[in-house]
C-alpha cells in the first residue's frame, strides 16, 4: 500500500478477505486503475468498519470516486451510498450470476 502512495482514485474496488477460520475478515480498497491496494482495515464486514475507509478520505478525496465496484453485501452498498452519493455502483458479476 505504500507503492500506491496518497488515495487519489477515481475507480475503487472493494472487498473482503478472510483472516482466518469462524468469519474474520478484514475490508480490502483497491485502487482499479493503478491496480493497487490502497486501504485494509475494519474488524469485520458492516457498514461501520467500511465506514472507516472513508472517513480517513479527505473531501476532495471522496469527491473524486466516480465508481465502486463490489460483490452485492448490502454493508458495503450502504456506506458507499452514504459516503459517496456521486459513485455508481457496478457489482461484481460473478456474484450477480
């Protein structure tokens, strides 16, 4: 996350990755055009942890996402609808099928 430097993404690609067994997870940010993580944190998947993404975002910072692409859980969709009015939102197609 360091090579990818300050957050200035325009596309973001969020998910989860598993720590380990009995549903622990942590929120990966990836910036999709430069093909970087940009942001891993949160205790699990809710709204709240998502939620710390984007408050460490600075105005111009969230300003500037045109998209958010993610799998269909309704957390993730929640805070970027509240966090981000301006970014559409394109799920994963793997999870829509």
């Amino acid at each position: 996350m360091r090579r990818a430097g300050e957050p200035d993404a325009k596309v973001i690609g969020v998910d989860e990755i598993s720590m380990r067994k009995g549903h622990m997870y942590k929120i990966i940010v990836s910036d999709l055009e430069k093909g970087l993580p940009i942001w891993a944190g949160g205790n699990d998947r809710s709204e709240e942890s998502m939620n710390g993404f984007y408050n460490e975002l600075k105005p111009e910072e969230k300003a500037q996402i045109r998209l958010v692409v993610m799998d269909m859980w309704k957390a993730f969709e929640k805070s970027a609808k509240k966090n981000i009015l301006q970014a559409a939102i394109l799920y994963d197609k793997f999870h829509v099928i």
